[in-house]
C-alpha cells in the first residue's frame, strides 16, 4: 500500500504532462488572420523527360577553396573541422573547451593557418624523434 502512495504524485505528473503536450488544432481566427508568406521563387531546370536530379532537389552551400587539397580537407574534417564562410574567406571552426572551463568556444582559423599549424606541428615531431631528441636549450624546442 505505501509503494501505491509514493507513486500516485509521480502518475499525477505524468497524466499532467500528458494532458499538456497533447495536440489542440489551432482556432481559425489565428490562422484566418496571418496570410501565408508567399513561397520562394526556386527554379530548378528540369530536362526535357521531366525528371529532377537528387542534387537539385537539395539546397547546398558549396564553399571553394583552392588553398586546400580534397585530402587535406578530408583530414580536416575527420578531425571535426567544419567549413565556414565569413565576409568572402573561407575558415575552418571547431568547438573547443578550455582547461578548467565549462563553456566551449569557437575557434576558426583560414586555409593558410591550418597549413601553417600542420607543418609546425610535422617540424616538431621531426625535430623531437632526430638522434639526441629535443634538448632544452637546443633552438627550435
């Protein structure tokens, strides 16, 4: 009997929760009021058998950028890059959250900064695994 008593504001709640969620239809004075927004003028060219290709169907942005190999940015995107374009550039952004912090921030660099970190990155592990390895007063440590 007490297992009922602990359970009957948790079934409350829920028949609540069910009974607000539920879908109401919408009154037609609303809806008779706003007039629809005019669609958007789209034109797809369509061959003359009548068939739409997939990829007109979809609407995708396509960024170009000719600083960056196709592989290059595969890399880039296997390591959670996304492309994005600003005042006519094309960065690359990935969510970051720093050491001690809650809160992620956005941290996008250009093409020509990711080639830059890329390469410093590759002189440095060249450099750590050469015969004597990284030394602390050796210049490029």
């Amino acid at each position: 009997m007490s297992r009922l008593l602990r359970l009957a504001p948790v079934m409350g709640v829920c028949a609540l929760v069910y009974a607000c969620a539920s879908n109401h239809p919408a009154s037609t004075a609303g809806a008779a009021a706003k007039p629809a927004p005019p669609p958007a003028a789209t034109t797809i060219a369509t061959p003359p058998d009548g068939t739409v290709s997939s990829a007109a169907k979809t609407n995708r942005i396509v960024l170009e950028d000719k600083t960056l190999s196709n592989d290059e940015i595969k890399a880039l995107l296997a390591r959670g890059y996304k492309p994005m374009s600003r005042g006519g550039n094309v960065y690359y952004c990935h969510q970051e959250t720093p050491t001690g912090s809650r809160f992620a921030t956005t941290i996008c660099k250009t093409a020509e900064q990711m080639k830059q970190i890329t390469q410093d990155s590759k002189d440095m592990a060249n450099a750590s695994q050469k015969v004597g390895g990284c030394r602390a007063n050796a210049a490029g440590c």
